[in-house]
C-alpha cells in the first residue's frame, strides 16, 4: 500500500510543481508521524519547494491538498499544520482494501524488486584450525540475515565462506599434526576424535611457539610451505585432513545456529592459489604496481600513515608470498567475473574497515573488477562485551567458546520455558528451549545497531518482556493458542477484515509495514531495522489484544476479521523471525 500511497502523492506534488514551471525528479519524503493525530503521513514538500516555486508555503500546501482531497477513496481528511506540513488521513476502506489484498497474496512481501542484483554475501569466514570466536559468531549471524533479506526480495545471493586455509599457519599446523593423523590412521581411529579442533588450535600455538624458539623448527614450517604451494600430494592430503575435521566443529555449530551455510559455500583463500599471479600480473597492467624494499605495492594517494606517510597495499612479498589483500584482489575478480556478482558484501569486524577500503580502492584503481559499477560494501560490527564492559572473556581471561555459550544459552531457556509452561512434554520443552536460547543469542546481536559494542547478558536476552526473541517468541506462541481455543487452524483460517476499532486500523497498517522494513534492511545491511519492526509490531499487537476482545466478541463478523488479524500478526512475527534465522515455536 505504502508504495502506491507514495506513487499517488509524488505525481501530485510532481503536477503541482509543473504548474509552477518546476520538473521535480527527486523521491518525496513521506514521514510518519509520532501521534496518529496528525494523521497517518505527512509531507513538508511544500516548505521543501516554495522557493523554487517563488510561492509561499502555505499556498503551495493548500495547492496539493486540493488535489490530495480529490482522491477520496485513499483519503478521509487532509489538512495543513504549522508553516504548511501537509497531514493526510488514510481511509478505513483504503486500508481494509489493501490489507485484504495481502491476507489473500500468497507471498507476504509483494515487493518484486526493480532491478534483479546478482550478490555475493562473504560472511563468517573463519580460519582453520583455530576455534570460532565471538567476532566470527557476529558475522555469521549478520551476514546469514543479509543474505536471506536480499535473496527474499528475488535477488540471486551466492554465499561464499572466505575461509583461513592457506598460507604458513596451515604449514605450522600440518606440521604438528603429522605424525597424529598418521599413527591415527594406522590404529583406525576417527581423527575428530584425536583432533578436534581445540587439539588443533592447541598444535597451532604450540607450533608458534617452536617456530620462535627454534629457527629449525621455522625452517621445515616454511618449507612445508612450499611444497605445499607447490601441490605435493601428500601434504595436500593431510591438508585437506585437517580442514575437514576443522570444518566439522564448525558445522556442528552452523545447524545449531540454524545458518544456511554448507561445503558448497566454501571457498577458503586455497581456492584463488592458482589465480595469485595472473592477478598481479593483470595489476601490474594498470601501471599501479610500485617496488617497495623488494615488496610489490599499490600506493594510493588516499591512504596515508598517521605521520602523513603513503601507505601501501602489498601485493607480493619480497620472498614471493602473498598477502591477505591479493586473496582478496583474486577473489574479486573472481566474484564479478565468474560468479557475475554485481554487488559483493563482506561481514568482518571493525578492525578490519581499513583492509577493504584499501582493496575496494585497489580493484577499482586497477580494473580488475569485471565491471566498474559493482557495489563493494563493508559490513563492519563491533564487538561483543562482557558485563564488566570490557571484550567477553571467560574467569579465566580466555576467548570464550562459541559452542558454550550456545549451550548455556539452551539451558537457560530450558528453565524459562519450563516455570511458563511445566506442562509441556519433556521433548517439547527441550526443542522449546532450543529456539528460544538459540533465538535469544542471535537476536541480541541483531537487534543492536551493528556498529556499536553490546554487552553480552543472558539474563536480558532471555527475559520474556522488552525487545528480545522470546518475546517476539510468545507472541507468535500466544496467536497459536488464541486460535487453538477458537477451535480453528492457522494454516488454512481466512476471513474478511475490517475496520471496528482504531487498534485494528493501528495493527493492520503496522502490518503492511514489514516490506518497508525488508527493502531497508536490504539496502542499508542493518539488521536491527526488522528487529524493531517485529517487536513494534507486538507491541501493537498487544495492544490490539487488550483492547479487542476476539474470543468473547459477540459480532461473529469482527470475531472472524480479529481472527484474520491475529492470524497475519503471526504470519507477519513468523515471516520476520524467519529471516532473522530465528525459529518459531507454537506453543512455549
Ligand atoms: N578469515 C578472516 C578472519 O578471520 C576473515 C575473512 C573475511 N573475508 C574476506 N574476504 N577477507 O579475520
């Protein structure tokens, strides 16, 4: 509705205009106003244009409301306020009108996008052999919401897990755990049993630290290296070994999370190894490839040290390796020409916003990105903190472990679930639990404006009133009930509805209002905007619920309408939640 209201009034404003000579070809903005008294829109084009105009506001106003008064069907009231903000007043038929609409559309966004964006979505991305931090939680949890948002509005979306899986940490690695895989095997023993990933991230260190005190040590590292640049089978294999068994862990944790990522998505820094020279080569072309102290750079005057120093991006190191920016300079030729993405996004942390405004600027300064106009975003977010407000550690001071918190988190709500509704079965109350712990984590993060720090509280997470999963949980749940009581189905209910009250009207326009809230999230990759729509919408809801009484309402044809709106509230909270990659209980 809200995009046809939008249609409507940018022609009117746009044929006023033209009566005063003016060709607009600027999107009006059309607010909401915080009290529902002045009306359900308003608009300040005609303060916006009464200069160009050379026409007082007030009169330009009084020009468009005429013709906004025309428009009887959408309107009820339009009048001007203060210097001439035009407030309109939409019709309960207009609203019944189209509400019905989306009570009887099978889809419930009915926005086709405009333009069909072919996106590669680069999120979690983690390292091998070394356990997922709270960082890698972030970014998983973001760029899993990214991705379902922009795929629901008929984008093609190609996830790409940009895994650590190359280069000397791998070697370190391998060499450590050589000779553990290999008495494995011979005694036919899992290797996630002998090596989870802990034990590797445990070789790792104990690697790094050999390395530093052993230049021997460093030696055979780095010629693992080589041979293992230079594909020698062997090494590759118990490469492959350890990154399997590394992924395994990382999996358990995905479907635990309820994340979309699978093997297909993986295409760690390994993958591009074959595609390093040609991209140097193809940088070198643009004439931007500059020696450094034996390294090969690209400076760009936009990047300077703090002491006003060019900084440079290395491409390849003096001793021939690469660095993390040319896996990423690969990796995007790659994407826009062979993937055809038209906008790639990357789901890192803060501290790495200076990373890709160097290679953004890098590919484009060099062309090696299929087409100049591809959208390169940064999803930068910041970090998770403990109570103490300092990064979320564990008593002893270590990184605390995803697979833990998750778990804590199930447990807790075990014990929510269990004191709201003891009787559930046994089973019920465990899968309840899943949800709503697994729920709570996830929509703590994404509510929060992605930029900022959070702190990190289970108690807040799970209290089942404010702007928290199970909330939103609940209310789904609650809907349930209303309609187990009624002896009626969600899944097949349909009836008429209409306007009685004005918590309806209320609820029903802040039900059509989740497109608005998709298409944002979209564009701006700011998760939050959809958890605040879905907990304004309960809010609404329970509101609604207060005032309007559905099981004991004697009209049967309101009875059926509150039934219809209760029941799009549902689908609305379950559709939202969905693409937050958050699950919905029925009862809890
Ligand atoms: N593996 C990296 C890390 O853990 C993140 C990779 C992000 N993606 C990328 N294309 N650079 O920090």
């Amino acid at each position: 509705m809200k995009k046809q209201l939008i249609q409507l009034i940018q022609n009117i404003i746009n044929q006023v205009l033209k009566n005063h000579g003016i060709e607009n070809d600027s999107a009006i903005d059309v607010q909401t106003p915080p009290d529902r008294k002045n009306g359900d829109f308003s608009i300040n084009a005609a303060m916006k244009f009464a200069k160009a105009c050379k026409c007082p506001p007030q009169k330009l106003a009084a020009e468009i409301v005429a013709l906004l008064e025309a428009e009887t069907q959408w309107f009820s009231k339009v009048s001007i306020a203060g210097p001439g903000f035009i407030n309109m007043y939409l019709s309960d038929e207009i609203i019944e009108k189209y509400f019905n609409e989306l009570c009887n559309n099978k889809n419930i966004l009915t926005a086709a996008v405009n333009e069909v964006v072919p996106t590669v979505v680069d999120y979690s991305s983690v390292n091998i052999a070394k356990q997922m931090h709270v960082g890698h939680l972030r970014s998983t949890i973001i760029g899993d919401v990214l991705s379902r948002v922009i795929e629901a509005l008929g984008n093609p979306v190609i996830r790409q897990n940009h895994l650590g899986d190359w280069g000397l940490p791998m070697a370190m690695v391998i060499y450590k755990a050589e000779p553990i895989i290999r008495k494995a095997e011979k005694d036919g023993v899992s290797l996630e049993e002998v090596l989870p990933l802990a034990e590797l991230e445990k070789l790792y260190k104990a690697a790094t630290a050999e390395c530093k005190e052993d230049p021997k040590v460093a030696d055979t590292c780095h010629e693992y290296l080589v041979k293992l640049q230079q594909g020698d089978k062997e090494l590759l294999d118990l490469w492959k070994k350890i990154t399997r068994v590394s992924m395994a862990e990382v999996y358990r944790i995905y479907r635990l999370l309820n994340v979309k990522l699978t093997e297909a998505d993986e295409r760690g820094e390994s993958f591009y190894r074959d595609m390093l020279a040609d991209t140097v080569e193809e940088i070198k072309k643009s004439g931007l490839l500059k020696e450094d102290a034996g390294a090969q750079c690209v400076f760009l005057d936009e990047f300077k040290s703090k002491e006003g120093n060019p900084l440079p991006v290395i491409i390849q190191k003096s001793d021939g390796g690469y660095n993390y920016a040319t896996f990423d300079l690969a990796a995007m030729r790659f994407r826009t020409h062979k993937l055809g993405a038209k906008r790639v996004i990357y789901v890192t942390d803060a501290r790495q916003a200076l990373h890709f405004k160097q290679v953004f600027a890098t590919a484009r300064a060099t062309g090696i990105l299929a087409d100049p106009n591809v959208k390169l975003e940064h999803v930068p977010f910041g970090s998770i903190l403990g109570e103490d407000n300092k990064p979320l550690k564990t008593r002893s001071g270590e990184n605390v472990k995803l697979a833990e918190l998750l778990k804590e988190a199930v447990d807790r709500a075990y014990n929510v679930v269990n004191e709201k509704n003891p009787k559930l079965s046994e089973e019920q109350k465990k899968d309840v639990a899943r949800m709503v712990g697994i729920g709570a984590i996830k929509y703590a993060d994404l509510s929060q404006n992605r930029n900022n720090d959070y702190v990190f509280s289970f108690d807040r997470m799970l209290a089942l009133n404010g702007n928290t999963a199970p909330y939103l949980q609940y209310a789904h749940a609650r809907i349930c009930s209303i309609f187990r009581k009624a002896n009626e189905s969600i899944d097949t209910y349909s009836a008429k509805a209409k306007i009685s009250a004005p918590e309806e009207r209320e609820l029903m326009l802040k039900i059509m209002d989740l497109e608005q809230a998709v298409v944002s999230v979209a564009t701006d990759l700011r998760p939050h905007v959809l958890c605040n729509y879905l907990y304004e919408l309960s809010v609404c809801f329970s509101s609604f619920y207060d005032k309007c009484s559905v099981m004991n309402c004697e009209d049967s044809s309101i009875k059926a309408s509150r039934l219809e709106i209760c029941n799009m509230t549902r689908k609305t909270l379950a559709y939202g939640l969905n693409l937050l990659g958050i699950e919905v209980p029925r009862e809890m």
